[in-house]
C-alpha cells in the first residue's frame, strides 16, 4: 500500500534560494500548460479536421520544443509532472464524484502555498537527496527535523507555507493487518463534538477556541492596517509582524485537529471491525450560513478521509449510512420515524414542546439524548 509522511525540511540559505525557484518554475509551467491546452482546445473546436485535441503529450512536446534558455538550468522532471498533473485535473473535471471537482485554473503567485514535485528524490543516511541545479557547487542532502520513515520514494511533493519548507514523501509499505477484535461501532459527526458507542469526544476543545479567538483579533488588525493604508501596508513590518502571528495559530490549530482526529480513527481502527458513519453532504449543508464556520472547523471531510484510508490499510470495513438515513428523526427502540411537524430541527420541536438535543418517540415513550439515538440507529446498519 502507498503511504504518505509529510516531514519539515531544514534547508540552509541556498538551498532555500533553489527550493524557491524551483517552486516558481512549477507554477510557471502550470500556467504555461493550461494556457497551450486551452488554446489548442479553442484551435480543435474551430477546426477539428486540422487541428488534434489536446492531451498530455502534445502539451508537453509544445512546450519542450519552444523551451527558452533559461529553463534548461532547472529540473526537466519539474515541467513533465506539471503537465502530467493537469492532464488528470482535466480528467477529473469531467468526473463531478470527485471531492475538489473543478475546472482547473491558473495558479497565483500569491498564494500561501507554493510547491513542486519530483520522482528522482531519494533518502541517503536518513536525509532528503534533491537534483543538483546546474552552477551550484555546494549543494547537500536536505535533513529534516523527523525521522524519514522510507528508503525509497515515489513521489516527493515539496512545498513552502508561511516561510517553512516541508516535504510530502509517497512510499510503499506491505499491509499490516490488525487483529480482529469482533466488536463494532457507529459515529455520529456533530459541530464541536463526535458521538460514538463508548461516549463523544470534543473537537474543538477549549485552547482550540482560545486560538480561533486570537486569530479572528488578528484578522480584524490586518483588516484595519488593510483598509487604512491600502496595498501600502503590506509593506509595514508591523503589519509583517501580525501576519506572522496569524499564520503561526493557523498552523497551530491545524496540527492540534490533525494530531486529535489521527489519534480518535487510529484508536477505533485498532478496537473495532467494523465502524459505520454518515454519508454527508458537507458542500451542501455548508451553503447556509447556519453553523457553516462550525462545519468547517469540525472538519466533517477530512475525518472520514482518513478513516476510509485506515480502515483501507488495516483490514477493518467501513460503512457509509446512505444520506436520506433518518439516524435523527428515526426511534432506536421501535423504530417509528418522525414526519412533517412532528421532526426534530436545530431549535427542537414547536409542536411538542422538546429540546434540540432531545430525543422523544411519540409511539412507544421512548427517551432519550438525541445523538445517543442517532448512533444506535447507525449502529443497526451493521451485520
């Protein structure tokens, strides 16, 4: 199976400087590639005797072929996987069941992200080995502040966000099954909170929402600074400063979500065979504004992304609740299922008078909390 570890490069003031212009060159031949594809698209619609669709190999020799000069000193590999990468972007487009399904578009140089990709990479003495660029004579293995846990790479994926350097390393490792243990589970995804047959657990915990508190100041300064000055304040070292400290809590609230939601799948891949959660529409239910910041910050996609993929390594089945499941409005005991007025919204119920978080069966009594209630009906989904 193909695994992935994404690792923090310490790269010295040259190799930063390479690491850069290889970064802009990838864009560079992106924006160069879907430029060509859409011309000869445009050439191919108005003529299709004369002039060939476009597919990766007629991009990739156009732009080989009026290489300029200055492109021979950097990774030829850079421009082939740029092109090879838009080529599947294209395909995907036709493919609306992808989860970023999208025309592809061009990339900006302004973005937090900038990145390239190579396959030559290779791991020498527990160091990240890159392509000498031509007229660098001292050029070394990139060391890293963790333990690379591969002999061999595929694909390595480098990429620079708010002034650091990491590496994304794809390699391959035998599947290792885990034991089976006979036992089953139902999660039930709420904003802030997961529910699951041995109780819930918080995803967004109380130094959490200390952080969003500090970014949200942060974002009204830079705003202010913004409106006040115009694109001139971009070039104050104070509003640098206070950038600085709103990506650093952006990085910070991201790794505490990825360490709690990899440590919660890691544990029910390891105690449960077979484990069943909701098939949610989260593009959709995030068109409202009602609890969309909260959707989003509870990271509904990226729990089951990971899931499905551990459930995938490990030997343990996954079981996708269809989207018009009432796991809300049906009754776990009897399972009478709740209809017009009768059903429970985000306020409760009008007509009877119940709480939000209350779950009521109005034909056999049956009480209880109405996230319990919905994890025992997911938990009827399984053999």
């Amino acid at each position: 199976m193909i695994k992935t570890q994404v690792v923090e490069l310490r790269p010295n003031k040259i190799m930063q400087r390479e690491l850069e212009r290889l970064c802009n060159y990838r864009r560079y031949c992106w924006n160069l590639a879907l430029a060509t594809w859409q011309d000869m698209y445009e050439a191919w619609t108005l003529d299709k005797d004369n002039n060939p669709s476009p597919n990766e190999h007629r991009v990739w020799d156009e732009l080989v072929n009026n290489k300029a000069d200055w492109q021979f000193a950097l990774s030829a590999r850079c421009l082939q996987l740029a092109v090879k990468d838009l080529a599947n972007a294209w395909k995907n487009f036709f493919d609306k069941t992808q989860p970023d399904w999208g025309k592809p578009h061009f990339k900006s140089k302004k973005a937090p992200r900038q990145g390239f990709k190579t396959d030559r990479a290779k791991v020498i003495n527990g160091k990240l080995r890159l392509d000498k660029p031509r007229g660098i004579k001292s050029w070394f293995d990139i060391p890293t502040y963790e333990a690379l846990k591969m002999e061999e790479v595929k694909i390595a994926s480098i990429f620079r966000e708010r002034g650091h350097y990491y590496a994304a390393l794809s390699y391959e490792e035998e599947a290792g099954l885990k034991a089976k243990t006979g036992k089953k589970t139902a999660i039930d995804v709420n904003v802030g909170h997961f529910n699951y047959t041995e109780g819930k657990i918080n995803v967004l915990p109380a130094k959490l929402q200390k952080l969003y508190k500090r970014i949200k100041h942060y974002q009204r300064v830079l705003s202010k600074k913004r409106r006040v000055n115009g694109k001139s304040a971009s070039q104050s070292n104070n509003y640098l400063q206070v950038r600085t400290k709103l990506q650093r809590d952006y990085r910070k609230a991201a790794n505490i979500q990825n360490d709690l939601l990899q440590k919660f799948t890691t544990e029910h891949v390891n105690n449960y065979d077979q484990i069943v959660i909701e098939d949610l529409n989260v593009k959709q239910m995030m068109m409202t504004h009602v609890a969309s910041k909260g959707m989003q910050r509870s990271l509904f996609g990226k729990f089951r992304q990971v899931l499905t993929y551990k459930c995938e390594w490990y030997g343990k089945e996954l079981i996708l609740a269809d989207k018009t499941y009432p796991s809300t409005q049906r009754c776990a005991n009897c399972g009478y299922v709740k209809t017009g007025a009768d059903k429970i919204t985000l306020q409760g119920n009008k007509k009877h008078g119940t709480k939000h978080n209350e779950y009521i069966c109005y034909e056999c009594g049956y009480s209880n909390d109405r996230d319990d209630n919905a994890v025992l009906n997911l938990l009827a989904l399984t053999k």
